[in-house]
C-alpha cells in the first residue's frame, strides 16, 4: 500500500504504526496484531461491534493452540515490539498492549507474556 492509502484512513479507524523489518518480528504476527488492533480499536461506525467480538474470539481461539516453541517466540516478539513502542514513545496504551496481549486472548496467564 502506498503513503497516500495510509493519508485516506479514515477517523475512528484504529491503526498501529508502522513497525520496521529490523525489528525482526515476525511478519505474520504483526499482521495479527495490526488486524486486532482495527478490529478492537475502531469505532462502531468503521467495525460493527458484534462481528468484530466474533471474529476476535475466533483469533483468541487460534491463538490458544500455539506450541509451547511457537508460543516463546511470539512471546520475545511481543516483548521486543513493547520496548519499541517505549523507546519510540508511543503512548502508554500501545506498549501495554503488547504486554498484555497473550493473557487478553487466554493464552497465558498472570504475567507469562
């Protein structure tokens, strides 16, 4: 998508900003998480709020049957993505929610991610 697409979002939609390749993050996981993110963040008048829940359920779904190999290298990318968000200075809510996306999805619990 070009620069000009990223101008034409619209208000009340939820978007992450970009994230660098040399974060070395995994693609399909920031796809995830870029998706969530819209899918939770955006007003109803961009998402319907019922097919969004749906859809999020069926994500945390997914996400629940992660291998334990597969599951520690989602961890260490969530947390490389939260010191980024820090260092970057992205507000509070964003870096949190790299920290706390595991255990919001019923993946792990307590303070695992």
């Amino acid at each position: 998508m070009s620069d000009e697409a990223e101008r034409e979002v619209p208000e009340g939609a939820a978007v992450l900003p970009l994230i660098p390749p040399e974060l070395g993050v995994d693609p399909v996981l920031l796809a995830l998480l870029h998706c969530v993110v819209f899918l939770e963040g955006s007003e109803e008048s961009i998402v319907d709020g019922e097919a969004s829940e749906e859809a999020l359920n069926r994500l945390a779904g997914y996400l629940q049957r992660l291998s334990q190999t597969r599951l520690r290298k989602v961890q260490e990318d969530l947390a490389s993505m939260a010191d980024y968000a820090r260092l970057q200075g992205w507000p509070r809510q964003q870096t949190r929610f790299f920290k706390e996306f595991l255990k919001q999805f019923g993946v792990v619990e307590g303070d695992e991610t």
